[in-house]
C-alpha cells in the first residue's frame, strides 16, 4: 500500500468512526429521554405530582397519606383496592367530578392533562388486592 493510499484509508476509518461515536451518543441521549419521560408519566408518578398522596394512602404501592384526613364527612380511603371497587372509565369520570357516590362528588377536580387523567385512572383501576 503506497503512503497516500494508507493515509486516505486511515482517514476514511477515523471519520467513520466518529460518526458512528456520534450517532451512537444521540441513540443514548434519545434513550435517556424515553426512559425519562415514560417514568415521570407512570400512574403512581401522576398520583404523586397531584397530590393524591394529601389525602389518600396507597399502602400497596408504599405510598403513605401525607396530610390529615379532612375533619368530618367521609375519610378518604386507601386506593389499594379502588380497581375492585371501581372501573378506571368511572375513576376518571369521578376524578372529572361528573360522577357521584354517597351523594357527592369528588372533593378536587383533576388539574392535569387528558392523557395524565387516562394514565392514572388506568393504573387506579388495576389496583386490586391479591
Ligand atoms: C382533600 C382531600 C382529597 C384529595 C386531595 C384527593 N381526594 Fe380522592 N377522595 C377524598 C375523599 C374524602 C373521598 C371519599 C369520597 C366518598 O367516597 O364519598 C375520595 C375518594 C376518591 C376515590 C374513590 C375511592 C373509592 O373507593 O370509592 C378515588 C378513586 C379518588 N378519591 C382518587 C383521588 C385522586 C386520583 C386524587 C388526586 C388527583 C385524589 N383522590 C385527591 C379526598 C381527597
């Protein structure tokens, strides 16, 4: 192999080589990201960020009732078991406060986006005691 013919090789592999160190990087980025993103949006992290946890425990999920439960009226339960009690198409209607039960409606109305009501009203229903 003549010298120039060598170098134009090694220069075509370190070129290569950089892109792919490139491409590479922002497949790792792009991954980071997705992983990011589908955490933040989990039911439990919704509950969470809406202050679910104010009121209502979840003891199978590990989460503890933070405030006092409100004086009087109806203590708010524990959603361990709210996917027995209830389908998520009506936990995210209750959580709309357009359905009632005991003759009230939901003391808070849901601030989030559609998505994030579908999100946690899915994961609601599917909690169920084994
Ligand atoms: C200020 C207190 C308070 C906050 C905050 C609160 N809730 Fe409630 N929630 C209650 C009370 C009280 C009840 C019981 C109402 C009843 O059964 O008449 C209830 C009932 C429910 C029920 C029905 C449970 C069952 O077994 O029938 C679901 C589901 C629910 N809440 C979900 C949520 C979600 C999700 C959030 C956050 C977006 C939230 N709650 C925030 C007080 C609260």
């Amino acid at each position: 192999m003549s010298d120039h013919l060598h170098l134009a090789v090694q220069n075509l592999i370190l070129k290569t080589m950089k892109k792919l160190a490139a491409s590479l990087a922002v497949i790792v980025f792009a991954g980071a990201l997705t992983s990011a993103g589908t955490a933040g949006g989990s039911g439990k992290a919704i509950f969470e960020q809406n202050k679910c946890t104010k009121c209502h425990s979840i003891e199978s999920q590990g989460l503890q009732r933070e405030g006092k439960a409100p004086e009087g009226g109806t203590k708010p339960p524990d959603l361990s078991d709210v996917g027995s009690r209830h389908k998520s198409d009506w936990i995210q209607k209750w959580l709309l406060k357009e359905e009632e039960q005991h003759g009230k409606k939901h003391i808070k109305k849901f601030g989030g986006s559609d998505d994030e009501l579908k999100t946690l009203a899915t994961w609601l229903g599917g909690l169920k005691k084994k």
